[in-house]
C-alpha cells in the first residue's frame, strides 16, 4: 500500500521535440530524483494518447541546436502540434529549451538564429493565449560523453582530430562563443522543472566565452594534438559566433552554477569519444571479419566435402583390391559420389568429381597392373569414363536447373514481396485518407446530418431562446468552447454582453463602447466576419455580425482557439452560421411583431404573464448554458400607477435587455447578469423615475 501511495505521489515529465545527445542523462536526473520520465513517440497520435492516458502536467520542448532549414520548418510544425496537444490536454507547465542563437543584439547579429527567435516568439504568444505558463531556457553549445561527430563545435572538432582530419578555419577569432558541460546543463534544466520556475526565460552558460585561438589552445591542451586549422588560403570558413548568455537570473532563481571544471569536462568529453572510436573501429574490423569468415566458410564447404569424397572413394577403391566397382553388386561407387556432388552443388563440383573420378579409377587400374596406353583401346573402359561424364552432366544439370528455379523463385517473391508491401502502402493511405474523409462525412463538423441536427435547434420565434441556442449552436458548429453574444443597444453606441459560455469569456467587460474597438466599427460598416491576426490583446480571435434588416443586431465573439483552427475553412463556418442564425433571428422578429397584441399588454412593453413565463424559463436554460447567471428580481408597487404610466416610467431607466412582465401577483422586473451592486443601482434610478421597486427571490 506505501508502495502505491509513493508512485501516487510521483511527479510526472515528458520529453518531446528534437532528440540531444543528453536526453539519456536528463532522464537518469529524473528517475534518480523520483519522476516519471516519459518520451514523446514518433507518431502525434501516441503522444496524444499517452497525454491522455498518464495525465502527465510537465512538457520539456527542445529545439534542434543545428542550423537545418528542413529541420527547423519540421520543428515549428511540431512545436504548433506539441502546444495544441498541451493546451488541449491542460499541461500545467512548459519548458522550452532554446539556443543562445536565438539571442538578438548589436553585437551578435550574425549569430542569431531566425527561426529559433520566432519559436521563441511563438510560444510565448501561445502562453498568453493558452494562459500556461512557458519557461524558455537558453543553452550555449552543449558538450560531453554521449555526444556523435554531428552534435556541436567541440564534438566535431574532437573527432576530428581522432580521424586526423584538418577543420576549416573559423571565421571570427575575436567574438567569444560560450560551451556548457552537458552535467551542468542537465542539472539546471531538472532544477527549474523542480522548483516549478514558471515564466522566466534563463540563461545557462559558464558567463565566460572563449575566441577562436583560446577555444583551439583548450582543445589542444586536452588532447595534446596539432592545431586544427587549415592554413591553406581559400579553404571554406564555418560560423564561430554565437553570444555569451549572462547567468544571473538562474544563479539567482534556481541556486543554479557551474559544477564541472572547463578542462575536465573536456577530458571527459575526450576519454568518451577515443573510447567510442576504438570500439566502433574494434566492432566494424570484427564484422568484416564475420563477413569474409562466413563467405570463405560458404565458398570453401563444396570443396572440402568433395575433397572428403575424394578420400572415401580412394579408400573404398584400395578395400576392394584396386577396384572402384564393388563385386557383389557391379556398382561404381563412383557414380554414388559424381551424383552427389552433382546433386548438391552442380556441374562445377560434379565435373571436379569426375576429374577425381577417373584419376582414381585409372590409377587402381594401374595398380592392378594394367597400363595406361591399354586403358586407352579398351571399348569398356571408354564407356565407363563416358558414363561418368554423362552422370555429372546430368546431375550437374539438373541441380542447377533447380538452383536457378530456386533462385528465380525467391526473386520473384522479393518482387511479390515488395509489390504488395507497395500495394499494403497505397492501401493503408487510401484508407486512412477514406477514414479521415468518413469521419468528416458522418462525425466532423462538417457533417451535413450533424450540421442538420445542430442547427435544428434554432427553429424557434423566441429571440431570447435563438440567443441562446446561437452559443450552443456556434459552439458545437466550430469546436470552440468560449462564446460571448453581444447585442448593439438601441443608439448603436453600445454594446451588452447577453450569453457567455466558457471560463475566458468570463474575464470579458459585460459592455463594449463600439468607439472604443475598431473591429467593432469595422464589423458595424462591413458586415463581415473579423479576425485577429495580430493577435491584439482583450480582442476576439473571431467575431461575427448578426443581421437583421441590413443592421448590426448582435455580435458573436470567440475567445481561445487553437492552432489548428486559424484557418479560412473555420472563418467560412463562422459566417454561414451566422447566417442561419441571422435568418431564425428574423423570423422570430417577425413573429414577434405579429403577436405584439397578444404578447404586450396593450400599448406597453410590458409581457403577459404567460410571456413572462417563457422568459423566465429560458433564463433558466441560459444559466444552464452559462454555468452562472445572476438574475435579479424586482417587484413593482403599483400604487397610484396604471400600466401605462408604468411604462413610460421605466422606458429610459432600464437597460433593453432587461425584462417587465405579469406574475400572478403584481409586475415584476428581471435584471438578467446583475450583482447586488447593479441591483442597488437600478432600484435608485427607478427610485428617481417615481417607481418603487423591492428585491424578492422569485416571480410569484
């Protein structure tokens, strides 16, 4: 049970982004201090999955140090995922682990990395929208044991002094460059995710640079080897620049300061790569020699068992008195051993049989006594050399026929082999693409019967409900879950928040002065959908008119979208949704207008009590939506007033949309998104008008 408890407790990271050479000794760090340390999987759909699944708080996003362009446009689209995959996922903190070139400055403009200023720019945008907390932390050229020839200056300069190559000069040897030990850089990076820095932009790096000629003396003093500079003129230089990063606010954050000593970490760093070297020299000598070992054994094993056969047919000849024939059975066991060289290896090692064959059937036969211009004229023994040739022939033929079967068999299965691994690759793309297009079809949002259903729900002639549903609907239409619906008050000066929905759009000012907003204005004049692409700040990435009339009614606003949904496909959406809901809007205004008799006590706005029944159940449904909506009751003392009077009174003291109607016992007043201080407020003005008015809990 402690056992459970303590891995309840544990803290949770994940490591995503480019791979360094130093991933294996941050995730040692983490799992030494007690964390669990995941990775980030190849595939966005795992990572999203084990998000999902583990709930991890904590992201660790590193930059690709290498100035790659193909990487680096890689890497942004990446980071975009990785952030909406955080946001969508509620990450409590990101880490991003920067470059000293993303530092911009006078003395460093060759040095400065563009797209890792505009990562950086990027993810502290997507903090203050995403409202998660993002630390950048700049690392200068990270060095030490784990490292390969393409991980940085000092990797590549070490290995080449190992392979004796010669390094092109650098082009500055006056602008310092700074190199952190990767221990200490490690370490710095556990202890800001462990103190929960959040916010900060730290700098890790030794404060202390060194030029071209010191960084080429500090090589040389560790790895006691010649200079590693061309001195030929015209040989191609390579950036040395890169800006010193000043420590002091990770020094002062985090008690962060450099543990390793310059000159050791660099003999660490070089004991590691000579021993890297030896034993990858030390493994490729022994593949080649596992290499030509099984190809001298592959080539060398027909001979040597046709030289075993060679021997067994000799001894079986001197068993049988200088005769290859055995007399009981009048078989050459020549034939035997022919066939089965033919038969195993083909013709070659059955025509080296042969050859032995007849050496040996002619050597018993002078060892009978025979000589060797009479085996020449004897018919029989003509024959018996002819059969032998016959039967390596044959059997050498027929065992290459077969390995050539065999061979163009297992060719055309290769080819099989790989046409269907093609024909599995096309398949598996047109099936995702069918999924994928499936899934928009019958369950994305732009399903025509998901759409139908969605919008269904404003099929109504009640303003007040099509207000509501317009959020809901909006919401469902576009994925998005913050709305607020503002309506344009009477003189078009104004504007009143009437729907929220989400926690971001509660931070938003429940009145909006058109003046005040040029998307407003713009939205008032143009009748088209806004979008921030500047990423102003207190502005809607979306907003969108509704309109009644060739009039400005209302305006939705949209707050929090994701990376994924700045695009012109959900600007499309946003206008034909508005549209519709323009359209049900208008017709509930048409409606209304054919029932004011019925719906207004005659001559006022004043609602009967059956109206006011239905406003105050939509009410209802709208704190529903909400979450929260206070709703203020106020009951009219009617003495000495008639309806009309009333309404006069109240026609320039309440706002429009505020509500007057008949309960079973007197008038009542709804304040909808009204505090107590509001309230106090608009029973004084009433107080002014001559209306009387008392906070109760409910209509009666």
């Amino acid at each position: 049970m402690a056992g459970k408890q303590e891995n309840q407790l544990k803290h949770k990271v994940m490591l995503t982004g480019a791979k360094p050479f130093w991933d294996n000794q941050l995730e040692r760090l983490f799992v030494k201090e007690n964390w669990d340390f995941f990775r980030a999987a190849g595939s966005l759909e795992q990572t999203r999955e084990t998000l999902r699944i583990y709930n991890i708080p904590v992201l660790i996003y590193v930059w690709p140090a290498e100035r790659m362009a193909a990487e680096r446009i890689d890497a942004l689209q990446r980071l975009a995922d990785i952030l909406a995959l955080a946001y969508e996922y509620e990450v409590e903190a990101v880490y991003f682990i920067s470059t000293a070139a993303a530092v911009k400055g006078d003395a460093a403009q060759r040095a400065a990395d563009g797209m890792a200023v505009v990562a950086e720019t990027a993810v502290r945008a997507w903090s203050q929208w995403a409202v998660i907390p993002v630390t950048i932390i700049r690392l200068p050229e990270v060095y030490g044991p784990d490292s390969k020839a393409q991980d940085g200056l000092v990797a590549r300069t070490l290995y080449a002094s190992i392979k004796k190559e010669i390094l092109p000069r650098m082009d500055d040897e006056t602008t310092p460059r700074d190199f952190l030990y990767s221990a200490d850089a490690v370490h710095g990076i556990y202890r800001a995710v462990a103190r929960g820095c959040q916010g900060e932009v730290l700098n890790l790096g030794t404060g202390e640079g060194l030029t071209a000629g010191a960084f080429a003396e500090w090589i040389k003093e560790v790895t006691e080897l010649p200079g590693i500079y061309d001195e030929e003129k015209g040989f191609k230089s390579f950036p040395y620049v890169q800006p010193v990063l000043e420590n002091r606010t990770a020094q002062q954050e985090l008690g962060w300061q450099v543990k390793y000593d310059r000159k050791e970490a660099l003999a660490q760093t070089w004991n590691y790569i000579q021993a890297k070297v030896e034993a990858d020299r030390l493994e490729a000598q022994k593949r080649v020699r596992s290499i030509r070992w099984r190809k001298w054994y592959k080539d060398f094993i027909p001979y040597g068992e046709n030289a075993i056969g060679a021997v067994l047919m000799a001894g079986v000849a001197y068993l049988q008195h200088g005769t290859t024939i055995n007399p009981q059975t009048q078989l050459d066991v020549n034939f035997v051993y022919i066939g089965t060289m033919g038969l195993l290896y083909g013709k070659r090692q059955s025509f080296l049989a042969m050859v032995i064959s007849i050496v040996i059937f002619i050597a018993a036969s002078l060892a009978r006594g025979g000589e060797l211009i009479s085996l020449i004229y004897v018919p029989e023994n003509i024959l018996h050399l002819t059969a032998y040739l016959f039967t390596a022939a044959l059997t050498g033929y027929f065992a290459d026929a077969r390995r050539f079967e065999r061979e163009s068999m297992e060719w055309q299965k290769r080819q099989a082999g790989e046409r269907q691994n093609f024909l599995r690759e096309i398949y598996e793309e047109n099936l995702a693409v069918k999924d994928k297009l499936y899934r928009q079809i019958v369950n994305s949002d732009d399903s025509i019967g998901r759409l139908y259903r969605i919008i269904k729900r404003l099929d109504s002639v009640e303003p007040e409900n099509i207000f509501t549903q317009a959020a809901a609907v909006t919401a469902q239409i576009l994925n998005v879950d913050n709305i607020a619906i503002y309506v344009v008050g009477a003189d078009g000066y104004y504007l009143r928040q009437k729907v929220r929905m989400g926690k971001m759009t509660g931070r938003q000012p429940r009145s909006l002065r058109v003046a005040d907003h040029s998307y407003l204005q713009n939205i008032m004049q143009s009748h088209a959908v806004f979008v921030n692409r500047e990423l102003v700040k207190d502005t809607p990435d979306l907003a969108a008119p509704i309109v009644y009339q060739d009039k400005v009614i209302a305006v939705i606003t949209i707050f929090g979208l994701r990376f994924e949904q700045w695009s012109l496909y959900q600007q499309n959406l946003l206008s034909i949704t508005t549209r519709l809901i323009s359209a049900s809007m208008a017709r509930a205004y048409r409606y209304e207008q054919g029932i004011q008799e019925k719906r207004f006590v005659s001559g006022t706005r004043i609602l009967q009590a059956e109206e006011f029944q239905k406003i105050i159940k939509e009410l209802e449904n709208r704190r529903q939506l909400q979450g929260e909506l206070p709703v203020a009751v106020l009951k009219v003392d009617m003495s000495g007033m008639d309806y009309t009077e009333l309404d006069n009174r109240l026609s320039h003291v309440i706002r429009n949309e505020d509500f007057v109607g008949l309960g079973n016992t007197g008038v009542y007043i709804l304040l909808p998104d009204a505090n107590p201080e509001v309230t106090a407020m608009v029973q004084k003005r009433l107080q002014g008008a001559g209306v009387i008015a008392s906070v109760c809990e409910a209509v009666d």
